[in-house]
C-alpha cells in the first residue's frame, strides 16, 4: 500500500516558519545565567551520552560529592566563598556553567575545573587578597597563585593543569561585563626538579656487585644448559620413563630458541603445547622427575624460584632474557656509562654505519682501535626538539664491561629472528606473555623490575662517622637520577682479589680510584661480612679524571657562625693572595677576582648566608644543559655544579638547605648571570 500523500501549503509552512523563535537562555554575550547547579549532556567520558549534574553549592551536593577527597574540599566554592567574594564567584559561576554546557566536557573534567577554581579562591583568602571587583581581578593575581602553587606537595603537571583550568574559565570572562579588562593570562611551566642526594660509594659498588652476580649466574646457566644439549642426544635411547631429563629433551626437540623449532616458542603453538603436556605428566605422576628437575634447574635469578614454576620458563631464560634476568644488564650499563635511561635505552644491537648495519662489538673507534663504540641518543628541548647523539666507548678486554655486552649481546640475539624489522634491532629485547618485547621509557618497567631486583638483593644505604658507630637502611626502590655520575667509567671495573681484609681493600680503593679519602661507609658495608666473591666481581676501576678532587668543594663549611674574610658572590675568601682553584696564579701584589671557580679553591670560607647564592647557581648551571651538548656542560659546569651540589650535600643543618633550595626556587635570590666564554 502506497504511502499516503498530504498537501502542504509551502507558502503558509514558511510564513509560520518566520515567526517562531526558538528558546535561547544565553544573554547578549553568550553567558547562561547563574544557577548553582545545572545539567548537561558530556560528549567524552565513561558518562558520555548521559545526563549529569555539578553543583558548587555544598547546601545541594549529595552525600557523594560530600566526600572530601585529597586537597579539594574547597571545591564547592559558591557556599563557601560567596559571601566574601560575591561578584567574583557569581562571575566565575557563570563562565564555568556556559564553558560545560557549550563545550559538553566530561563530567570528571568539569569536577577538576570547579576544584581548581575552590583552590585559587582559597589562596586569595589565606593571602587576604582584596577581590572587591572586576578591576582588582589581574595578571599579578594569578601570578601570585602560580608562586604559591610551587611550594605545594604535589607533582608539577597536576599543578600546571590546576593552573591551566582556572585562567581557562577566567579567559571566557575577559571582555565581558564579567571581566572587562583583557590580559594575558601567566604560564605555568613546570618546577625546577628537587634536589637529589646522590648514593653513596658503598650502594653504587653494592648495585654492581647484584648486577654482576645476576649476570655471571645468566651466564653460567646458559652453559650449563648448551652442555646438556650436547649431551642428551648420546644418552636418548638410556632414558627412562621416569627420568627428568625427558623435559628437556623435548625442550630442545620442541621449542628451543636456539634450535630449528623458534616459530614453536609461543604460548599457543604446537611445540609448546607438547613441551607443557610432557612437563606436566612427569609433575603430576611422577614426584622424583619434579624434584630432580627442580634441584638441577634453577631459575636464573635466585629468590624468586617457587614450587609451581613453569618448567619452560626455567629453560627459555637461559636462553633468551625474560624482563627480570635483562634488567641486570641495563642497570649494569646504565651505571657505568654514565648516560640517562633514554640515552642507554636508544642503544642498538645493529649500529647503522653509512649504508650498513653492524653490531657494536664491529663499530672501532677510528681513533683508538682497542676500543669500540655504542651510539644512544638524547632529546634536547622540548616538544620537537631534536635529538643528540651520545657514543659510549668500550674498551675491548677479558675483563670489564666488554664481555658483558658480548654475552648481552649473544643473549638477545634469538628475540630478533621472531619480531618486526623495527623492533629487532633494539638492545633490550625480552620474551614476555605477548612474545618479543622491549624495555622502554613509558612501561614504568624501571620501577617494577628494580623493585624486584632489590627483592633478590639485600642492598643498604649505610651513614654514620665510622665503621662501628652506623646506621642502615634497606633500599627498597632505585632512582636513576641518584646514581653517581663519577662511576661513567671508560676503563670499567676491575676486580679487586689480594687484600685480606675491609681495611686493606678501601686502602687499595684510595690507590686506584686516586681517592684522598673514601667512603667510611664501603668499610662498614664490607664488615657486615658480604661474601668476597661478589665484592669481588662489584669492585669497579675507574678513570682518574671522573674521581678526583676537581669534583668536591676544597673549602671549608662554617655553619650558624658570623661571616668573616673577604666576601664572595658565592663564598668568603680567607685569604685573596693565595688561590689554588685550577689555573690559579698566586700573588702577594695582585688580589684574585674570580667569583665563579671559588668552591675549587682551598681558601673558601661558606657561610649561611651563601646557601641561597649557591642553590641559585646550581639552577642557573642546569639551564645550560638544553643549550650545549653534554661534553661541552660538563667541560665548562661539570666541576662547579659538582662542587656546589657537594657544599650543600655535606650542609649539617638540612632545614637551611631546604631553605636556600626554596628561596632559589621562588626567585628571590639575585645574582648576575652566567656568561659562557668556551673555556673551563
């Protein structure tokens, strides 16, 4: 049955068209009026698509938006601000109200741009900021939340968007009848990085003990393994039913990495599902198989072993890296090279060298051929800023790092015949629950596999005055930006084996690190009684130039004393005629009037009044760094930004130091700016 046809009169629907009007509640500006609770329909969000509410009248919240959560119980800031600054919030009401409603933003960022707006009304009423009207609303206001935001305990992004999302609500209101002035809102960028106490001599020789045990351990299981495997074809036709050695022939025969079946390796394939079905008979019917199997294949990293370990799993780590027995390679390279985590994670297992690709253990250093390099690379600026290359050399011997990176190297290579071209040349590849992965920056896989690491490794931070009277205290997570840079070694570790005892071999230390005075903790830590093996394979010889004095401050702190001397930008001098500073000339005729070398010089008096001066400089260095390359900083500011960080390191009173870090922070210290020359 056909539709049925209606006659319209086209000239009547179009006159009735003209003079309906459709319901706009906006004003002539574009605002809603003011309500203090109003609905939407948010177009992201997990209530996408939904009705939802916000209220910013704590008379009207409901018993869940009542919960106060974290720092937001200012959040609804109609009742709590409106009597004190009523124009101010009826303002900011309504710009949020119109920002919801036009925008249709999700529910939970609405809630986040309330609670920063409760924040910024909080700060001008513990700041007794007067907000009579529109004109007292400015460019400094905000600034001085900005400032006052710094100091709170919280991490730098969290505050930046807080900012963000208040002067976003305040931006809709300029050049309304709400705010008719118009400026240019202040930028919130992020907040210097705190100072962090390095770790001392006896950690870092602790982590490169661990990490050297966890990689000799790899690498002894992986002969043991490659023996049995030579081994097993003889004595085939002599095993019995009951015989562990049954899994690992079918280990071999089945889903080896390091044989023909490597297309067999996945959870899902057929070689695994015959290796898995052989393990679990000899398990389930036969307990002296599991026993055998358990006792004479350990896992490759001791402490983590337990009585339902996969059998496969046992086997595939000695051949290839799973996450946690290759963390010890990267934690092991990170600390000696001395580069950050995304320089050593760039690094490659094939090296692109004009139009080809080789492995690091071919790449020569063209100007020393006992020596091989490494190339990582590191951003410079933010956004698209561009990337710097950093090579890592690596002298070629029987000992020190080289073998390492030639096991690493024999360790990944199976990983890179089961993944995509991009990812095969990384140097970090592992098998995990989806095959072939690698570590990077964004998987948080630091600190899930040093925490881990320090599960298996007992590793203390030891203080204390001398090697009876100390205290210490177990590391349960690792920071990266803590580890000594002096340990970028280019000569690496050495073992130290002809000492008898703890005091012998910190005196050996002195001697091959060309250290004056070494760590009192290392000898506490090596009375505890730590095996001499693995002290053994952890001793690490460095290159002079990374240790010596040049890096620590020569002059002497005088704390809660009055100033005395001839005064300094950054110290006082005790004596002007008699510097000592690299490249200093003493003379009886002539005053020395270097400012900026002082730290280095053994006539240098610091006082409280210098901490701020010294913490300003500290920044002031570190603002160089994304305008030089990093051989260029370290020759011109490596020196004095380690001696600065080592006058406040060694400051007793750490409340005057917090002190001196905050006033730099704030910018209420004043000194002259930095004039790079090209020398040291």
């Amino acid at each position: 049955m056909g539709r049925k046809r209606v006659k319209i009169d086209v000239e009547q629907a179009l006159l009735n068209k003209g003079t309906e009007r459709r319901f706009d509640p906006k004003d002539s500006e574009g605002f809603y009026p003011f309500s203090s609770v109003w609905q939407w329909v948010p177009q992201n969000g997990v209530q996408k698509g939904q009705v939802v509410s916000l209220t910013i009248d704590g008379n009207l919240a409901s018993d869940k938006e009542l919960l106060t959560e974290g720092n937001n119980e200012h959040r609804f800031f109609y009742s709590e601000y409106g009597d004190q600054y009523p124009w101010l919030v009826n303002a900011l009401g309504i710009s949020l109200k119109t920002y919801c409603l036009e925008t249709r933003i999700s529910q939970s960022e609405a809630s986040y741009t309330r609670n920063a707006i409760g924040a910024f009304l909080d700060h001008c009423r513990n700041s007794d900021i007067k907000l009579d009207s529109s004109k007292d609303l400015n460019f400094k206001i905000l600034c001085e939340w900005r400032n006052s935001l710094r100091h709170v305990k919280m991490k730098s992004r969290y505050k930046s968007a807080l900012f963000r999302r208040l002067c976003k609500i305040v931006e809709k209101m300029m050049g309304s009848k709400l705010l008719p002035a118009v400026f240019t809102v202040p930028i919130y960028s992020s907040d210097p990085s705190e100072h962090l106490p390095a770790y001392s001599d006896a950690v870092m020789y602790q982590l490169i003990s661990a990490c050297i045990t966890d990689i000799e351990n790899t690498r002894l299981e992986s002969l043991y393994l490659d023996a049995f495997r030579k081994g097993l074809p003889n004595i085939k036709d002599r095993l019995k039913a009951h015989d562990w050695r049954w899994i690992l022939l079918e280990f071999f025969d089945s889903c080896s990495f390091r044989g023909d079946a490597v297309g067999d390796v996945l959870y899902d394939s057929s070689g695994r599902r015959k290796f898995n079905y052989v393990a679990y008979r000899s398990f389930k019917f036969n307990e002296i198989a599991r026993e055998d199997f358990l006792s004479l294949v350990p896992p490759v990293l001791y402490g983590l072993e337990t009585e339902t370990a996969e059998p496969y799993k046992r086997l595939a780590e000695k051949e290839i890296p799973t996450r946690d027995s290759l963390f010890p390679f990267f934690l092991f390279f990170l600390i000696c090279s001395g580069k950050n985590k995304e320089t050593v994670l760039s690094w490659k297992s094939k090296q692109k060298v004009g139009a080809d690709y080789l492995s690091p253990l071919k790449c020569k250093d063209p100007l020393s051929n006992d020596k091989i390099w490494v190339r990582g690379y590191k951003g410079r600026g933010k956004g698209r800023g561009t990337s710097v290359a950093e090579d890592t050399y690596i002298q070629i011997s029987d000992d020190g790092v080289y073998p390492v990176l030639e096991f690493l190297l024999w360790y990944i290579e199976p990983l890179a015949t089961i993944t995509d071209s991009e990812l095969s040349r990384n140097m970090w590849l592992y098998f995990g629950n989806n095959g072939a992965c690698s570590f990077n920056e964004s998987d948080m896989f630091f600190h899930h596999c040093s925490k881990s690491f320090l599960t298996r490794h007992t590793v203390w931070e030891l203080s204390g005055a001398d090697e009876v009277d100390f205290n210490k205290e177990r590391l349960s997570t690792l920071d990266s930006r803590r580890f000594r840079k002096v340990f970028a070694a280019k000569e690496f570790f050495k073992a130290i084996s002809d000492v008898n005892n703890h005091q012998e071999l910190a005196e050996s230390l002195k001697s091959a690190l060309s250290h004056s005075s070494f760590d009192t903790t290392l000898g506490s830590y090596l009375a505890l009684g730590m095996p001499k093996v693995a002290l053994e394979l952890g001793i690490h010889t460095l290159q002079n130039k990374y240790l010596t004095q040049a890096r620590k401050f020569r002059g002497l702190r005088r704390e809660h004393v009055p100033v005395d001397g001839v005064s300094g930008l950054l110290t006082a001098c005790a004596d002007p005629q008699k510097p000592d500073f690299e490249g200093a000339v003493a003379s009886d005729a002539v005053s020395c009037a270097e400012y900026d070398l002082c730290l280095g010089c053994s006539q240098s008096r610091v006082f409280d009044v210098h901490l701020p001066r010294i913490a300003k400089r500290i920044l002031q260095y570190e603002e160089f760094r994304l305008e030089m390359s990093c051989e260029i900083w370290d020759t011109e500011y490596g020196r004095k930004f380690a001696r600065a960080h080592d006058v406040l390191a060694g400051w007793k009173d750490r409340k005057m130091v917090e002190t001196a870090w905050e006033a730099a922070k704030k910018g209420e210290v004043r000194l002259p700016k930095i004039i790079f020359r090209g020398g040291a």
